[in-house]
C-alpha cells in the first residue's frame, strides 16, 4: 500500500503545486471530508482497510449486558471525536483528544484496562483508520474535479 501511495503522491504533487495555498486548504479540506466519511462508513460496517471483519467483541468475566451486542465504536466514528485538520500542505483525518487512546489501543491491539482501576484486557487489532483503494480513487477523483471546474 506505501507503494501506491507515493505513486499516487507523485502523480498529484506538480499539479498541487500550481494551486494558491487558499486553493490547496480548500481541496485539503474537501479530500479530507471525504475520507473521514469513507472511514466512518467502513467503521460502521465494522471492516478493516484490507477489507477483514472485525474480529467482535470477547465476553469478560462472563456478563452478558445489553452493550456487548451492540456494534462497536458507534460514538467514535461520528465528526465529534473522527476530526479532520487542515493547511495549504496537508489534511489529517484521525482521533483527538482522550478518544485517540481508545482508538489506539484498538487499531494496534494493545492491552488496556476496561474500566478505571479494573482489570486489563488485550485486545483485538482492529484497524479504524485507512486508506483503501477506493479511497485513494477518491482522492485522485477529488483533486480532478478540482482543478477542472471553473470558477475555482
């Protein structure tokens, strides 16, 4: 995946370049919002960047609760913890702030308390933040568009 994303780098980067710094936030901005809705819909469906399910949920100390049923991440994928920032140079898409440990511990499968003070759980790598190649079609689609309409 490096690969593709350095020829696809490649690709844009003299086109890019020719952009004012208000043209390039602008198109950082939009190919950032974009993404951030790619992920969220694959967070929704519960599937990694390669396209593996998620591995579900372990039942701890044997409780069975109304929460272990549900889908996982329901409040970390929406706009209020998935943040996109944005430059002239760059677009990020990914957890700010306390959520980002949970997000991490998750995407990496570290081991983490459950709960303040209670025991520790080692938990299963499940990948939350990506680019597949659909996103990266996206992207290239998105800088297209931009460069192609007038009035921009």
């Amino acid at each position: 995946m490096s690969d593709e994303l350095q020829q696809l780098d490649t690709w844009l980067t003299p086109l890019i370049n020719k952009l004012t710094p208000k043209e390039r936030r602008v198109l950082a901005r939009n190919v950032a919002r974009d993404l951030r809705i790619a992920n969220r819909e694959r967070i929704k469906t519960q599937t990694s960047p390669d396209g593996t399910p998620f591995e579900p949920r372990t039942q701890l100390r044997g409780r069975r609760g109304a929460i272990r049923r549900k889908t996982m991440f329901t409040k970390l994928r929406t706009a209020k913890y998935l943040k996109i920032k944005t430059n002239a140079d760059e677009a990020t898409v990914g957890f700010m702030g306390r959520v980002a440990k949970i997000a991490r511990v998750h995407h990496y499968g570290l081991r983490d308390r459950v709960e303040k003070g209670g025991p520790q759980h080692q938990y299963a790598r499940r990948e939350l933040i990506g680019i597949t190649s659909a996103d990266r079609n996206r992207i290239a689609n998105s800088v297209l568009n931009h460069l192609t309409t007038p009035g921009k």
